[in-house]
C-alpha cells in the first residue's frame, strides 16, 4: 500500500491523469443532468452526449499535457501549475466555443459547457491541492537513504528533494557507533535502520569508490528484509529520461538491461517511419511550393541545402533542408549554430522555429539513410573531435538518426560541447530503451515541441 503510489513517476502521472479524465467527465455530466433534467438519459443516449462528453475529456487531458500539467519537474513553483490550469480551461472553452458555432449539433444542451467548465475549473483546482496534499503525506512517500558521501551522492539527494514528484523522502543515518572509516559508519547507519518502529524502503547506492567501502553484509540483510537496494544511476536515469555519462563504464553497457538492437524491431520501426514520413510529405506538399517562394525572395541563394552528416555505423550522406542561413555563412568554416546566429535569415529563423525547414529531410527518411526517430545526426567536422572528449559517443551510431528525437523533445539546442555531452545522455537512454512505443512517444511529443517552439537555434 505504502509504495502504490510512489514506486515510479510514471505510475504516480497515470493515477493522476485516469482521476482527472474522471474528473472532467463527471463535471460535464453533473451540468448535463443538473440543466436538462429528466431528459438526461435522452440527450447522453440518442443525442450521443456520451461521446460528446468523452471526446470534450480526451480534449482536455491533451490540452493538460501540453500545457505541461503531467511534467511538474518543468514548473517553477506551485502557483504555474493554477495558473496553467486556468489557461487550458480558457483554452478549451475557446476551442468548444469554435466548435458549436460550426458544428451546432455537438452541443449537448443550454448553458451545459458554460456550467460545465465552471464547474471544473472549481473541481480541478480543488483536487490539484488535495493530490499535493496527499503525496505531501508520509505514507505515500518512500523513506530513502544515500549510501555516499562524494558528489554523486549529494547530486542524488539534492535531486529528490527537489523533484516532489519522486515520492521520496531522504532519511539520514542513525547510527552511533564510531570508526575510522566510511566502511564502519555505512555499516552503523544500516544497521541502526534495522530497529523496531525505524522504516527504511529503499537504499540508493551512490558511492564514488565500493572497494572496502561498502557495507555488503548490512545491505544484504537490508534486501531480504523488503527494503530496495537500488543503484544511483538507475535512480537517475529513471528519474531524468537520461543514462549519466558520471560513473559509466564499458561494463555496465555490456551487462546492463537494454541496448538489443534486434532486426525484426528495426523492420517495424523502418515501416512505421517510412509510413510517417510518407504521409507527412503529402500533408506539407500543399505548402511546400510557398514554403520555396519564400525562400527564393527573402535572400539570395539556392532554395536547398545539403550538407554531409554521420549516420548509420559512421557512413556519411547528405542531409537536406531548406536553406535557413545566409548564403555565406560559413564562408569561415563550419561551426555550430548559436542562439539568435546572425547567420540564420528572418525567415529562416521562422522556419526553425516551426521545424518548416525539416520537411524535405522526410525524403532522407524515404531514401533509408534517416529513420524518423533517432539521434540527430552529426557533422564529420564535430564527431571525430567529439569522439574524443566524449565517452561513448559513437554508440549513438547504432542506429539511423532521426528527424526528432528524446534529445530533441527533452533538452534544448546542443552548441557546446557540455550541452552535447547532455544530449548524448538523452541518445543513449533512447538507445538503451528502444522501442516502437517509444518512437510513438516521441512523435507525439515532437508535436508538443513545434506548438511550444522548444529547442530550436
């Protein structure tokens, strides 16, 4: 009962979206049969304001996520998440308004969506607080010790008590015997846990250095008595959608969980992009001919760009693209895009925004030398020196790169080399996790990142 709630961050978001979609619907059926009454079962039945209601629901938790009501690791502080809440009411009623003077007959009955947002926007603001409350509560927050005491450590326990979300709470040791080391201090910190009325669930080994440190026969003891021991990284990487480059080594890559790249998932997951990339060029071909017009008379220059990229095991091709950039602008030599690069034209910095200047890399898709998933691909220029100040970056080469992908809708722009060293975090948590579900996530979110213009230079 204790860890229904806070095991996973994802468990805790789904609990919180399944009570909201409850939520939503039951304050427009609660209007529904508080203004018509008796003919209630009529206008939910015959009139379909069944499906009505459940498509006004679906409509609003979408607006929730991208409002990013389900990510409060984005939020500054507790007033945004009301504040949001407002905006995506205002939003929906907006959009509802739009609907039912187009499409007259999706309205359920007199005053039943003003009633029903109303009402909402009360229920919601309401249960907000009650879920804070709630996850605020000891029972459902898991008592945590970091076994550590080097940076890794504090980055952890700083982490959880800063990300609320986590469900964790960090406990400090209790023991009073002395040593001369960190090994008899581990030690008496974990066995102090083992009195009458002390809980403990879960131990997060953060150590920089285990030999002759770590406390084996406690934290043994410790795991056959229900409490997790559990590793930092994997806390982190769970926590982050990113696998930390800090304390990564060949090993764990070699033993880990993850990182099966097999062939019939890279069938399906060709097909899926090839269907995506074919269907997105038909939606964009409308546009495509204005999209060239545009380019043409705002700057001299040829309309494409091609330029050479690492993809699939180190091979090389040519990337292209709308031109966003001025004609000369690396008449200097290669380097990488800055924010506000007054290299980049008006428009072009337009088309990066709303990611217009990607449509024709769908035709690198088509061509297999992209997938629609994947790490971004790199220049040779960059990954030869990258390869070299980064561990592991050439593992991102495992697969196709991507138009979008978990670096692209979780971090921001890469233009030095520590931001790239973040990306690569994110790449190699898409590689480790690779899935068809994950690519669907990702497209999902892409569109999130367009509407919101996040991470473009």
């Amino acid at each position: 009962m204790i860890r229904l709630f806070n095991v996973y961050y994802p468990t805790r978001t789904l609990v919180l979206l399944l009570c909201e979609a409850l939520l939503v619907g039951g304050s427009f059926l609660l209007a529904t049969a508080c203004l018509i009454g008796p003919d209630t079962y009529i206008a939910l039945i015959y009139d379909n304001g069944t499906f009505k209601i459940l498509g006004i629901t679906i409509l609003t938790l979408l607006l929730s996520y991208y409002f990013d009501l389900y990510e409060p690791q984005r939020m500054s502080g507790r007033w945004e998440i009301y504040f949001r809440l407002l905006l995506v009411l205002s939003v929906l009623s907006f959009f509802l308004a739009g609907l039912v003077y187009v499409f007259p007959e999706i309205y359920i009955g007199p005053h039943v969506f003003t009633i029903g947002i109303a009402t909402l926007a009360i229920v919601l603001i309401l249960w907000r607080r009650s879920y804070e409350w709630i996850i605020g509560q000891e029972l459902f927050r898991e008592r945590v010790y970091v076994l550590g005491s080097g940076d890794r450590a504090r980055n952890v326990i700083q982490t959880l008590r800063t990300r609320r979300d986590a469900g964790m709470e960090v406990v400090e040791g209790a023991g009073t015997e002395t040593g001369t080391g960190q090994l008899d201090r581990y030690a008496a910190d974990l066995r102090a846990f083992r009195k009458p009325k002390t809980r403990l669930d879960r131990v997060i080994v953060a150590m920089e250095d285990r030999r002759g440190a770590m406390p084996v026969r406690e934290l043994l003891e410790l795991r056959l008595n229900g409490v997790v021991i559990e590793d930092a990284n994997t806390l982190m990487e769970r926590l982050s959608g990113k696998l930390p480059l800090e304390g990564l080594n060949p090993s764990t890559l070699i033993f880990t969980h993850g990182f099966n790249i097999k062939a019939s998932q890279q069938i399906l997951r060709r097909l899926v992009s090839i269907t995506v990339s074919f269907i997105g060029l038909l939606i964009c071909l409308p546009f495509i001919p204005f999209i060239i017009l545009a380019v043409r008379l705002t700057s001299p220059g040829p309309i494409f760009f091609h330029q050479t990229r690492v993809g699939l095991r180190g091979r090389h091709f040519s990337v292209i693209k709308f031109r966003t950039m001025r004609q000369d602008a690396e008449a200097q030599g290669a380097v990488w895009a800055t924010k506000d690069d007054p290299r980049v034209t008006p428009l072009g910095r337009f088309m990066r925004k709303t990611r217009l200047d990607e449509i024709p890399q769908l035709w690198n898709v088509l061509r297999g030398e992209m997938g629609f998933v994947g790490p971004r691909p790199e220049r040779p220029e960059f990954v030869q020196w990258l390869a070299s100040e980064i561990p592991f970056y050439e593992v991102r080469h495992m697969i196709r790169p991507g138009i979008t992908g978990w670096a692209q809708v979780r971090y921001q722009y890469g233009a030095t080399l520590e931001e790239t060293k973040q990306k690569l975090e994110y790449d190699l948590y898409y590689i480790k996790h690779l899935s068809l579900g994950l690519d669907l996530l990702i497209m999902f979110e892409t569109i999130k990142t367009i509407i919101l213009r996040r991470g473009a230079q």
